[in-house]
C-alpha cells in the first residue's frame, strides 16, 4: 500500500495517519521528514531486509522538500512495505507524485474552518496567529465586513455559553466544543465591551472611508491585547 496524504487541513491529515498506524505495532512503524536522499533510502531498505521489523514508513514533506525522479522510482519499485507520504499543502493537478501512490487522498479546510480558526486564535488571545489567520482570509478575497459580523457571532455564542441560556444548549455540538476554551479567556464585560466595539466597527465599515481591512484588523488586535489602543495601528 502506498499512500498519499496531502492538503491544508492539516488536522485531518494527522487524523488519517493515526487511523493508518493503528494497523501496525508500535515498533514495526519507521517515521522520516524533511529532505532524504536515495542513500538514506536505500539505508532504510537495507535495514529492513537485514532485521525485516518495519512494516509501515511515514514520510513527512512539504513543497520545499526535493523529491527527485530517483527516490520516486526506489519508492514505486523497491519499497515493498507499506507507505505513508504526508504533505499539509495543496499539490498542482500535474505533481509528478501522483502516479507514484495507489490511494491519494486530498484534505481541504473549508470557509467555514477557515474563519473558525481565526476565530479560535482570537479566542485564545493569540495576537499573532490571528493577525496571520486574518491575512488568510483577507487574500483568499473575504470581506471584512463578513469577518466582523462572524466575530460578533463568535462572542454572543462566548455569552451565551456563560451564562448555559437555552440558545446556548441548542447550539452545534461542533461549535460548543470550540467555545469551551473560550469561555474563561474573558469576563462578561468584556464579552459586552467586545461586542459593543463590533456594532460600533460595523458602523464604520458601512459609513465611513476608513479602509475597511485596517477597521476590522484594529478590532482584533483591541480584542485580543486588551486595553491596546486601535489608533496605534492605523
């Protein structure tokens, strides 16, 4: 069985192969990432002919990993255990790879996982992973004022969930989970100030000339740092 595992949602990919390994004991399962050349390879090949321990590789790259015809032939000729090739990014419809692996599966976040992780980066208080997942959005062409209205989403379900209402015990168990690390990150008056901050941000996005991206990255990183000053980031 040869296996490839690629695409953004990265989760999911660390999911399958988890799935994978269950079929294999433990000391029969051999892990590389990175770089590896056609020597290591055949060190691996070697190895395994002598002690013949390992039944399942796993391979971790990315697309600045070198993959030369010459591993690519060891793996399709030589490689006779199964294998496990894992890339947490998109590959173009003509990668040399494919015809390499007899199951190829693509794991892609939606826009809806999307925005949940910027959600949740907020929601953590990560200024810089939201700040990252927020350019994310913006360069995949979503509007701010979408954003904004997701973030007033995200804090009136964080209200909801402390105070247990019956909006809240009815919400997608999918969502309750996400909100669970949430709750304590803010009082209830910050949920308020938060949320008062959002209409007021949504007033401007409709009504003003202030550039819209700029509006809504102030509000996250007020959200996110606290007492921090919007005007600093201007």
């Amino acid at each position: 069985m040869r296996t490839l595992l690629y695409g953004t949602d990265g989760t999911k990919i660390v999911s399958r192969l988890l799935e994978i390994k269950e079929k294999y004991p433990k000391e029969q399962i051999y892990e590389i990432s990175g770089v590896i050349t056609t020597d290591e390879i055949n060190l691996y090949l070697q190895s395994y002919s002598m002690f013949g321990t390992d039944e399942l590789l796993v391979w971790r790259v990315s697309k600045k990993t070198e993959i030369t015809d010459d591993i690519l032939k060891l793996i399709a000729e030589d490689i006779s255990k199964d294998l496990v090739v894992m890339l947490s990014e998109n590959l173009p419809k003509n990668s040399k790879l494919f015809k390499y692996f007899g199951q190829v599966q693509q794991f892609v976040l939606d826009e809806k996982e999307k925005v949940f992780s910027l959600l949740d980066a907020i929601s953590r208080k990560q200024s810089q992973l939201s700040i990252k997942n927020y350019y994310k959005l913006i360069n995949e062409k979503n509007d701010p004022i979408y954003i904004n209205s997701m973030l007033f989403y995200q804090f009136k379900n964080i209200l909801h969930a402390k105070f247990n209402s019956e909006t809240y015990r009815s919400i997608n168990p999918f969502v309750k989970q996400r909100l669970s690390s949430a709750i304590n990150n803010f009082s209830n008056n910050e949920c308020v100030n938060i949320i008062e901050e959002i209409y007021t941000t949504d007033l401007k996005l409709k009504t003003t000339s202030i550039d819209n991206e700029i509006l809504v990255l102030n509000l996250i990183l007020k959200v996110v740092n606290g007492n921090l000053s919007p005007a600093q980031y201007v």
